[in-house]
C-alpha cells in the first residue's frame, strides 16, 4: 500500500541510492488480525479482483472479433493489385495528420499539477494497457500547455507510440495531449478512427523491426508516413466503423468499470490495520 511506500522511503538511507535495509524490514511492525478477519477482508478483494480477470478475458473476445472483421474485409480475400473500384493505395499519411508531441519543462512546479491537463507519455499506456486512454500519471496546467509544443489531441484520435518502446497504441477517449514519444494519427472524417487504428495495428510489429536507433528504436514522423496502406471507398469504410463500434463501446464501459473495481480494491485495503508500522 502506498502507506508502507512512504514507511520504507521515510526508513531508508544513502545520498546517491537510497538503501531500506534488511534490518529495517525484519523490525517493521505489523498487527496482523484475526483469521476469521483476513478471511473476510481476502474474499472481498478476490472477489473483485476476480471480476477483473473475466471483464479482461471478455475484452481480450472484442478485440479479437474486432481484428477479425478487419482481416475479413481488407486482407483475405484484397488483392492490393486489383483493388475494387473505388479503392486505392495510398501511405499512413492518407489516413490523417500525424502529430507529435512535447514535454513542458519538469524543473518548473507551475506547469505541473495533480489535476488540470491530460497529458500521456508511452509509459502511461505500457502500464494501463487499455484500448481507451483517458487519464495518464500526469497532468500539466495551461501555463505548462502553453509553454511547450505539445498539441490538444481530440476524441478519437490513435495514439502510437513512436519511442521506448515502439507500437503501444491506444484510441483517447478525452481530449489531451502527449509527450515528444508519440506520433498520434488524427483519422480523416471519411475514413474513422476504427479503420485507421486497425490499419496501424496491422502494421506495428513490421514498424518496431525497421526502425531502430544508437540508444534506443524510434520511428520518426517522416518515416512513418511512408508505410503503405489501403485506402477503401468510404462506403465501405463506413461500413466497418457501423460494425466495430458496438464492439468498442463493449470494451469502453469493461475498462471503465475495471477502473472503478480496481478503486474498489483500494479502498478494501483500507480496512487493514492502519497502524502497522510505527515509526520510531
């Protein structure tokens, strides 16, 4: 609990690491209370945590119904030679306007804030996972908005993560805005964010193994907008946005009440023994 996170930094030592020793761990003091308690407490939080799991595995069935429509209209039975008429070959640059982002200046407490701006960097989707992003680690003020390059991203635009690492992607839900380690794709009216996210997706893993660096893989924004895609006429892209939203819509409301859930278990946790370590 982030009780005992602030026991063992308040317990630790050393200027260049801090160090929370073994003897420090072997004197903590923890009451523990009675079985019939823990019992009580354990089935609580199993039992959401269990509700979790199954909104997990029903999401992972979405999605994978999601992608298999996709792969059913444009990669089974397309033949990027003789496309129907209507469609055409283009670049991920035809889906959209590719934009990038920017970090305010973390040495200025001002353009921080635990509440104000929505502002993502990748390691806000490594962690969440999620195919809807509505909230990162940090939120930034309009002062720090202002002071750097970032841009306001709206509903529906895909975010891709173009740096350490490359391909987590995720579709937001809110307007906000990003960090310089993403090339969010802002889809086109005519051809929607669920053909343009499943398009990329496709595309993900053949992205991360061309594009690497001396310190880390990047793909730059230039780069990106040469990758070849099919651009369907947009009868049928419509088509598609008709059948993967009610699937998308299942697994907005799955994400949010496991949101919800995982609140729930915070505030289990907090009829634990509040006084388990005294600091002496």
């Amino acid at each position: 609990r982030p009780e005992f996170d602030r026991y063992a930094r308040f317990k630790s030592n050393g200027s260049a690491r801090e160090i929370f020793s073994w003897g420090e761990m072997c004197e903590v003091y923890l009451p523990v209370p009675d079985i019939a308690t823990q019992r009580k407490i354990v089935a609580e939080y199993q039992a959401v945590e269990n509700r979790i799991a199954t909104n997990k595995r029903l999401i992972a069935k979405l999605e994978e119904a999601a992608q298999a429509i996709y792969k059913k209209m444009f990669v089974d039975d397309i033949d990027p030679e003789h496309l129907p008429d209507g469609w055409r070959n283009g670049t991920l640059d035809d889906l959209g306007d590719i934009i990038s982002g920017a970090t305010p200046s973390t040495e200025v407490s001002e353009y921080w804030t635990d509440n104000g701006i929505v502002w993502l960097s990748p390691a806000d989707l490594s962690r969440d996972k999620t195919l809807f992003m509505r909230k990162g680690a940090k939120c930034i003020t309009p002062e720090g908005y202002k002071s750097a390059s970032t841009k306001m991203l709206p509903v529906g635009t895909i975010l891709f993560s173009s740096r350490a690492p490359i391909g987590l992607m995720s579709i937001t839900a809110v307007e906000l805005c990003t960090n310089q380690g993403f090339k969010s794709i802002l889809p086109k009216e005519e051809i929607g964010t669920e053909y343009s996210y499943y398009v990329l997706y496709s595309l993900k893993e053949r992205i991360a193994n061309e594009n690497t660096g001396a310190t880390f893989a990047e793909v730059s924004g230039s780069s990106l907008k040469q990758y070849k895609v099919i651009l369907p006429c947009k009868e049928i892209t419509s088509l598609f946005t008709d059948r993967i939203k009610p699937l998308h819509m299942h697994i907005d409301n799955l994400e949010c009440e496991n949101s919800l859930l995982k609140d729930m278990q915070s505030i289990l946790l907090l009829k634990l023994p509040n006084n388990y370590a005294h600091l002496r």
